[in-house]
C-alpha cells in the first residue's frame, strides 16, 4: 500500500522524532554512498535520507542516481545538518524507478529557462517549476474559493462556439469536413450543412456573452476556463491556448465592475503569500539574481514580495483614457521619441504605454477608463458623450494589461445600432438580445488573463513559463 507515506513537506514541518515513515520522492542528488536528498514535489526542500553503510549492496548503491524514484522506510531523527530539523535514518530503501544518470537532462546544476521549455515534461522537477506551479495551483483554488464565498454560480460556458465574441476573427474552426476537399456551395463556399454542427464552428475566444446569460438569471456568476486565439503572435506575452476568468454580475454599474477587479486581484495575492510564502521567497531571490546581470537603469525598484505587498497595500490609480493619453503626450519618454509607437487620442494603448503609466509614472496598478467606442467591442456600453464607452483596463507592473472589463450595453436600441456599426450580424445574436428583450438590467464584467496573473505573483517574465504546455505558432509539443 502506497497512501500511508509522508509528504516530505510535512515531514519537514514535524518535531516529532523516532516515529517510523515511509517517505518516496525521487533522487535529487546521492553524497559519499550516505546522503540521499529525497524529494517529492511538496516542497522545493528536500528530506535528507541517512543510510548506513552496509545495509544497501553495492549494485543498489550505483542504482541511486540523480531522477531516482525511491520509497525509504526509517526512522525520524534530529538533524545535524544546517538548514533542516530532521532527516530520516533509512532502514530499508526500495528503487521503485531507475534513471539513467548520463541520460538524464536534469543534471544538479542550473539550467536556462529556453532549455526547460524544450524539455517541459520534466521541468515540473526543478526548484523553480515546482514554485511556480504550486503557486498556480493555489491561485486557481483562490479564485474558486473568492467567487463561491461572495454567492457567485460558477458556470461552464462552451468551448466549441458558433460565435466570435470579440469580434476579432483569429479562431480555431471546429470541422468534421475534409480539409483536402470540402463540400462547397455553388457560389464556391464551403458548405457546412454538412459539417458535424450543420454550421461554421470555432473554439471560443471568451465565455462573456454565454455568461452574461447566466447573470440575467442568477445575478452573479463567473467563468474559469481555457480560450484560444489564432493569433501568429510569438512574444512573451501570447499564448494560443491561454485560460480565463470571467465574472458576469447583473445591477452592477463600471465602478462596482472595477471595484470588484481590485478586490479579486488583492485577494489572489494575499492568498499566495499567506500559503505559498517559501515558493514566493525563493522566485524572490531567484529574481533578484536575475536582475543582477540587466544594467543598472534597466533593473526593477522593487522585489518580487515588495512588488506584491505593495500592491495589497496600495489603491489602485484610476483614470480616463483621455487623462492616460495627456499623461503620455507629457512625458520625457514622448517627447524624446522613446515610444516605438505613436500617441494620440483614439489609438489602442500599446504594452509600452500601458507600462510607462504603470511602472514611470504612477508606479503602482491603474484602472484605465472610458475608452473610445471605435477601437471596443460592441457590447460595451456607450456614454452619454457618444464618443467613449464604459469600459475598463487594470494595468499591472511588469506586463501591462492584466485585467479588462466593461459595464455592458443594457439598453437594447442602442444595442443594436452598434452592431450595426460594426456589422455584427443581429440575427445569428438574437438569443443574445432576449436578455435586453426580456427584463433587461444594468450589469457588467471583467476578464482575468489567469497566466498574465500567474506571471504577476511569480515574477516571471515569459508566459510559456507559467502555464505546463504552451501552445504557441509553430508549437504543440507534448
């Protein structure tokens, strides 16, 4: 039986010695034929396993190598060594899984993050990984755990849609058809009546408009769940395969939408430190050193946990679009052409400008609001200016936008005189427009990139690092 071991974690927390344990991990490294460092990915801290010469044979011996699986049984004794309070006095060491230790790629040495991507099934096993997962994992139970204690119905809206939400055309199609020679229509389109829907079908690029559905019958409801652009963007900060939350709440106006954002990304973070304190210390130090190599102007005023705090502490800076776009017009960045793209009223807010107001100028998370109508989605709802829309961006330190939401257009005329405008087919979006149709309310909503955030609290600067198998252009390994 396997489920009577200890997690190494909670072996390490304990005072209690001379208890008898069974504890398994894999080998991190093995010390003079006596010193297993054991580890089972609790923890980035490893159980230092104590064998005594002459109780393994020389053929066990040369089997314990680094990537090792192994289940000791021992008793638990004080520690000696620095930096841990006990180990484990091995009576018995049982390999469960060799590894060939020339084989290997992870050697006990450091390995650069483009080197670990290329081998992302077995970087979960590195002291940074093990972090950054863990760390997720306790966001994705926070976000579970702050919706369903305000009320909220947490719904599964679909991955498959016949629907663009955004508007912006970059999907995955979803077909049955053959790719060589679909069936076609005689004016030479592809003919999906004979598709396995009866219809064009992609993987959906948000849950909003099907959660917007769900709020006009249960008041408050959220979404968390994988989206997907097609979007040929290799950066940092794109991901085709990315996962989103996506809150919908009825009698909510763009203020309540904004405060509830603040208080949502507050809230994740404390968590993560009030639970993930030692994986939060140790991407600390580990951003620390990395910031050590940038030249001087080039390197973060602040640490990763300062970061963090500071942000908890913090209210978030709110503003118009038009006050942003003054505020870059104004700036020495501006005026010494520093900005690789230009600044002016009406343009969509670049990373560069989204993290100059964040990071050079305000220096702490700002709310961005009431932007132009002509570069938002039609569902946003119009001010009374006729120009600009209730709609709000939450800028965060380090990448930029994190958060973006919006109160939605409540009022079924205006409505759809927008989609209209922007040739959104009224028809196909007419179950959409029964919520305005039938007892219709002011509400609103945001979306949460969950990586972006994930990047946030773990300080790390390429999204592929903070998700286990990216899928970006020209990638789908694993």
């Amino acid at each position: 039986m396997f489920n009577n071991r200890i997690k190494v974690r909670d072996l390490l927390s304990t005072d209690e010695t001379e208890q008898e344990v069974i504890v398994m991990g894999w080998v991190r490294t093995f010390r003079n034929n006596q010193f297993i460092a054991l580890n089972d990915g609790s923890t980035n801290n490893n159980i230092q396993v104590v064998v005594e010469l002459g109780l393994l044979d020389e053929a066990t011996l040369k089997r314990i190598t680094t990537g090792a699986s192994l289940k000791v049984t021992g008793k638990v004794v004080a520690s000696l060594g620095k930096g841990q309070r006990v180990e484990v006095k091995a009576s018995s060491v049982e390999i469960l899984g060799d590894c060939d230790a020339d084989k290997f790629p992870l050697q006990p040495k450091k390995h650069s993050l483009e080197f670990l991507r290329e081998i992302a099934h077995l970087r979960f096993r590195t002291n940074t990984f093990g972090s950054i997962f863990r760390i997720r994992h306790s966001l994705a139970f926070a976000t579970h755990k702050f919706f369903n204690d305000k009320g909220f119905i947490y719904l599964h809206t679909p991955i498959i849609t016949a629907s663009d939400a955004e508007g912006a055309g970059e999907m995955f199609k979803v077909t049955t058809l053959p790719f060589d020679a679909p069936p076609r229509n005689e004016d030479g389109s592809i003919n999906y009546k004979e598709d396995f829907f009866g219809k064009g079908t992609n993987l959906t690029v948000s849950g909003q408009l099907e959660g917007e559905l769900g709020a006009m019958a249960f008041s408050e409801i959220y979404t968390f769940g994988p989206t997907f652009r097609a979007e040929n963007s290799n950066t940092t900060r794109h991901l085709a395969e990315f996962w989103m939350i996506e809150p919908e709440m009825a009698f909510y106006d763009i203020e309540d939408n904004m405060n509830l954002a603040e208080e949502f990304i507050r809230y994740l973070i404390q968590y993560a430190i009030d639970n993930n304190r030692e994986d939060i210390e140790f991407l600390d130090q580990r951003l620390t050193e990395e910031e050590k190599q940038k030249p001087q102007n080039e390197r973060s005023e602040l640490g990763l946990f300062e970061k963090l705090e500071f942000v908890i502490n913090n209210k978030f800076e709110r503003i118009t679009y038009t006050d942003a776009i003054d505020i870059l017009l104004e700036s020495p960045f501006y005026k010494k052409k520093k900005f690789k793209y230009d600044v002016k009223w009406g343009i969509d807010l670049q990373s560069e400008h989204e993290r100059y107001l964040v990071e050079k100028h305000f220096k702490k998370p700002v709310i961005v609001t009431g932007y132009p109508k002509d570069i938002k989605s039609f569902y946003m709802r119009l001010n009374e200016d006729g120009k600009t829309v209730a709609a709000m961006d939450i800028l965060a330190p380090g990448i930029g936008e994190i958060v973006g939401g919006s109160q939605r257009e409540e009022r079924l005329e205006k409505l759809e005189q927008r989609m209209r405008e922007m040739h959104v087919p009224i028809d196909e979006m007419s179950y959409y427009l029964d919520t305005r149709r039938f007892g219709t309310v002011p509400h609103a909503g945001f979306g949460l990139g969950f990586e972006r955030m994930v990047q946030f609290v773990t300080g790390m600067t390429n999204i592929r690092d903070v998700i286990p198998f990216a899928r970006t252009p020209k990638n789908c390994e694993f």
